[in-house]
C-alpha cells in the first residue's frame, strides 16, 4: 500500500477502483438501461478524476471535503448526460463538467459582491466554454466567446477577472527563510498634497479620453502587471497589436497632460 495516500470525505485514494476504457463502455451501455448498480460503478471508478481536478484548488481556503462533494454532483451529471455515439472519451466530456461545478460552487460562495450583469455574463461564458471543450477538445478564443454572447471581449475579460479570489492583504509575498514579506508591507500610506491630488486629477481626465481597449490594455499592464503576450492572449490579438495600442494610448495621455 503506498503511503502517499489520501483521505477526503472518508474516503482512501488507495481503494479506488480505475476503469479500463472497455469496462467503461460496457457500463455506460447498462446506465442506459437504467442500471443504477453500473451508475454506482461508474461513479466510484471515476473519483480519481475528480480528485485531480481539485489540486488546483489545493492552495485555496475552501474544505476540500465539500469540494469532492461538489466535484462528485459533477461527475454524475457528466455521466447521466454522456453519449458514447459522440466516440471521445468520458475523461474528455467530464473534466469540464466537473471543473464548471467546482467553479460555480467557489463563485456562489464569494464574499465579493459582483454585479449582476457582469456575473452573467461570466457564466454564460463559463457554460460556453465547457459546451465548446466537449464539442472540440479545445479551449475557445475570447474573441468566439465575445462574438457568440454578442459582447466585446473586454466584457468576457474584465467579468471572468471579476470572479478570481480576492488576496487577503496578509498574504505571504517573500521569504528567504527569514522575516516573511506580506502584501500589506508593500502598500504605501502617503499623505496625498495639492500637487499630487491635482497630477491625478489630470491623470483620470486624460484617462477619459481613451476608448475602452486602451483603457483596459493600460489596466492590465501598469495595474494588474500583466506582460503584453498574455493581454495579447485574452483579447484573442496579436502581442504587437498590444505594443501599438499601448504606444498610441500613452501618447494620447502625454499629449492631453501637456
């Protein structure tokens, strides 16, 4: 017996089962013919699946034990709603299925309050993109996403942020093995002049006068810290499509401040 074992929900990882690809058929084909005892097989065979979905959840503040449970209300969802006429393998159907309900489990249970229509927004693309993965195997682009929902893709960007897990300002940053740096080490508490509060005021004005792909591209580079590739890579754009609208928006704002 290993000694890297697990237990979640009562359950050892050492005792659970794993189908064979064939097994699996040959139980699907019973489910349909409404063979509860195939469907419990089906089930317990496939746990491993949802356990390696939940390490990514490990570094999170939630019980993992209810974590499991919602990833096993997913499982059996993947398995009731599994067509074996599709020819892809149940791994490939479930993995989203599970992971969209581990999802809305952590979003539903956010202490952040996030505005309806962003929320909604987020979820159809969430479903949209458990739907698209099942169907093709694939992640979609923002820019399909945003074409489908008949939004922009700023919207789908800044509402799938919108359901990221707040940092705790006690968040650990560094540690070299000495006195640990936390976030709130790094906050400045400056006591704002006239100058400073007139500089910002210019600042916002001049903000204003840029398009929303500008001003979200500025967000996302000098706030957020975010690299061009990767806002390349959510606006479904090139990295040098990025450079130029950065360029051009910091040009417009030198030009306003003058």
């Amino acid at each position: 017996m290993s000694k890297y074992k697990v237990e979640i929900s009562g359950i050892n990882t050492n005792d659970i089962d794993v189908l064979t690809n064939e097994e699996m058929i040959q139980l699907f084909k019973r489910v349909k013919e409404k063979d509860e005892f195939a469907r419990e097989l089906l089930v317990n065979g496939n746990l491993r699946l949802v356990l390696s979905i939940l390490k990514k959840f490990n570094n999170r503040q939630e019980n993992m034990d209810d974590l499991f449970q919602i990833g096993c209300i997913g499982l059996l969802k993947a398995i009731d709603n599994f067509d074996l006429s599709h020819e892809v393998k149940f791994s490939t159907y479930a993995v989203p299925m599970i992971l969209g309900e581990v999802r809305r489990y952590i979003r539903d249970n956010n202490s952040i309050r996030v505005s309806r229509s962003l929320k909604d927004i987020a979820y159809k693309t969430l479903r949209l993109k458990e739907q698209y993965l099942s169907q093709t195997g694939q992640e979609p682009t923002t820019e399909y996403i945003a074409d489908q929902l008949n939004v922009t893709p700023y919207e789908i960007v800044s509402a799938l942020d919108s359901l990221k897990e707040p940092i705790s300002m006690y968040e650990p940053i560094y540690n070299d093995g000495g006195d640990t740096i936390y976030l709130y080490d790094q906050i400045e508490d400056k006591k704002t002049n006239s100058e400073e509060f007139s500089n910002r005021l210019a600042l916002e004005s001049a903000i204003d006068h840029l398009n929303q792909r500008e001003k979200f591209i500025l967000d996302e580079r000098f706030v957020v810290g975010k690299t061009q590739m990767e806002i390349a890579e959510e606006l479904s754009i090139s990295q040098a499509q990025v450079s130029r609208l950065e360029k051009d928006a910091i040009k417009q704002l030198k030009k306003v401040l003058k």
